[in-house]
C-alpha cells in the first residue's frame, strides 16, 4: 500500500499533517501517522465528519510563504470532469474540477484548477460547505 501525504483541516481551524494508507472517501474515520514520530509512530484516529477537507499534498512542508490559490482555470486547457465553485462554512472558496459529486456522499473530490498548488487533490468534506455550484 502506497502511503499518501495529507493536510487534515478542521473545521474548528486545526491542521494535522502526515501520511495515512486507508482514507476511503466512503468511510468516516481514516488513521494519519505524523512524519516527526518516534521510535514506532502511533496513528492517530481521524473523524471525517470533524474535517473541512482533507488535502491531498506534493509534499508536506509546502511553500515557505503559501500564495492564494487561483480561483480560475488556464484559457485554452482543458479539463477533466466538471467545473465547480466550492464555499466552505468558514469563507474559503475552492474552484477546480470534480468527477463524482453526490449529495449522498460524505464527501468528494476536487482537483484544483491552480496547478502551481502544493495540493494534487482536496477531498472535501460535505458538511462542511455553505455552496456547491458547476461553473
């Protein structure tokens, strides 16, 4: 199993990074080990549902100083799945594509229209959305 390196963003602002193997978009709880643990790292139980969105990294130190992402999609490119304009509760907003949204699901995912971004893809958490809309 391939491990893959995620941002865990709460809904209550807190950010718990490190390497999980077992996210499932259809489950509620995944197991995240932090990179610094030692001498054996002990996972830690992470609730989906207490998550805004669960990032998708390049790597985990991500740039010294994080720009805004894009909110656009570069003229002339195009695109695999649908467009769509994510706002979280708290304001945020994410633009980027999808390819399975459904309103029966915990949650889905987003692949940023800013291809500069540290994250590969965001798995947004429903519950945790003011508005979906297809741009």
């Amino acid at each position: 199993m391939s491990q893959n390196k995620v941002v865990a963003h709460y809904q209550d602002g807190r950010i718990l990074k490190g390497f999980t193997v077992n996210f499932q978009p259809t489950k509620p709880t995944f197991h995240l080990t932090h990179p610094e643990a030692t001498p054996t790292p002990e996972p830690v139980k992470v609730q989906v549902d207490e998550l805004k969105a669960i990032f998708f990294v390049k790597d985990l130190v991500g740039r010294a100083k994080p720009s805004p992402r894009r909110q656009e999609f570069e003229p002339g490119k195009p695109v695999l799945g649908r467009k769509v304009r994510v706002v979280f509760s708290d304001g945020e907003i994410l633009v980027g594509t999808t390819q399975g949204y459904d309103v029966k699901q915990l949650g889905f995912f987003v692949f940023p229209a800013d291809k500069e971004t540290n994250d590969e893809r965001i798995f947004v958490v429903k519950g945790a959305t003011r508005q979906v809309s297809f741009i």
